[in-house]
C-alpha cells in the first residue's frame, strides 16, 4: 500500500475468510452519555441490545445516542424487539398492508428497559433503509427521540423477485409498509428534526459532525434537566 506524502511502501498480508459483522456496540462516551451503534438487524441482536443496555445503565446513563446511519435493515421480528427496549408498551412500529388490502399494525408488547427519563438522539443517513428507517420512524413519531442527520433511503417495502425469459428479472412488490401512524416511506424517507450532513472539513480533522450534533444537543437536554432555577433576590420561593 502506497500513501501520499510518503515514498515508503507498506505491505500486509491478506487471509481470506468470512467477514464477521457484529450486530451492534456500544460504550460510554463523558457525562454520562451512552453510544450504541446498531449494524444491522440480524438474529439476536434485539437481545444483544437489551444487555448493552443494562451494561450502560451500570454506568450511570444518563442519555444516549442510537447510532442507526449505514443499516440496511434486517429482520422485521428484531425490530420488534429493539423496538420494545426503548419505546412505551403499546408503541405503535409500522403497518403492512398485503396486496389483498389486509392492514396489520406492529407495536411493542411489553414495558421498555430504558427508562423513559433517559433521552435519545439517533443517528440516520442515506445508507439507514428497511427496519432501521422503521425504527427510526417510530422513535420520532413517539417523541422519544430526536433524529440528526440526513433523509433515509426509502426502502422499506417488501418484495420478491420474478425470473423472466433470457436471465431477465422483475421485482413485484407484494407488501407496504408504513410507519406506525401510517405515513408512506418507500421513496421518501425519514426526514430528520436536526438535518446535519457529514461535513468534509471536519472529517479531515478526523471528526464526526453528526456525532458531534447529537453529543451537542444531549448535553444542551441533560443541561436543562439538571440546572437549577436562578432565584430573584428578595423573593422567597
């Protein structure tokens, strides 16, 4: 490997295998901020999630950021689960209709672990499509989080591919899928509270300026929460 500015050549050798993504991780940041980044919903993680979230919990949590940004999704049975972690009992996740007009509403079974006192900022992007744009969706529409960065992929319909004549193919739709209060996003997207783009000169810094924005407002909330009130002088309350 050659870099620039450098007439030194690096050299590192490469074992084939498969490539094993872990479903999400997390740690805490200063000030009692959490960070919890989901990959992708693959079997298990709704799990994983829970624990994580103990984990940070025994580490004074005090708000968190839910990093959704590069998730193309996965299976509709994990969302449910994540879902529950962090939304009231009852929440509702998404509705699909079936191509006989059947509407089925999702919505979380049982009480979150994450208590409801603990803020959220997610964090999403072009490349956050299917069951994380529903998450996403349903964290805003609750109220229960504010959403940075930029417009989803609008990609959460489900669909199965045709096999035509002469290796040709046709992708036919044969589930919608809406948000929990019944809002279109295949093709639209969520769109977030904080819009904020990935900013080159801060990448050269090697900074991160959507993790900035949603570390920024948590701690603008917890700031607000914890202050106290200035008193008036020579009033008694």
């Amino acid at each position: 490997m050659d870099r620039a500015n450098t007439v030194t050549t690096l050299e590192f050798p490469v074992v084939r295998g498969p490539i094993k993504v872990p479903g999400l991780t997390s740690h805490m940041l200063d000030g009692g901020i959490g960070y919890l980044k989901i990959y992708e919903f693959v079997p298990g993680v709704g799990s994983t999630l829970r624990d994580a979230i103990l984990s940070l919990r025994r580490n004074s949590l005090r708000a968190l950021v839910l990093d959704l940004r590069g998730n193309p999704g996965g299976l509709v049975e994990e969302l449910r689960n994540i879902a529950a972690a962090l939304l009231p009992q009852n929440s509702a996740i998404l509705q699909m209709t079936n191509r006989n007009g059947k509407t089925v509403r999702m919505e979380t079974m049982e009480p979150p672990i994450l208590p409801a006192s603990i803020p959220i900022v997610a964090l999403v992007d072009e490349g956050s499509a299917s069951a994380s744009e529903l998450l996403a969706s349903a964290l805003q529409e609750q109220g229960r989080a504010v959403i940075v960065g930029v417009k989803t992929a609008g990609a959460v319909e489900i669909g199965i591919t045709v096999d035509l004549p002469e290796s040709a193919g046709m992708a036919v739709t044969v589930a919608r899928l809406l948000s929990g209060k019944g809002v279109r996003l295949e093709g639209h997207g969520v769109i977030p509270d904080e819009p904020q783009s990935l900013e080159t000169s801060a990448l050269i810094l090697g900074r991160d300026s959507q993790f900035d924005r949603a570390v920024s407002l948590l701690k603008t909330q917890l700031g607000r929460r914890f202050a106290r009130p200035h008193r008036l002088a020579g009033v008694g309350l």
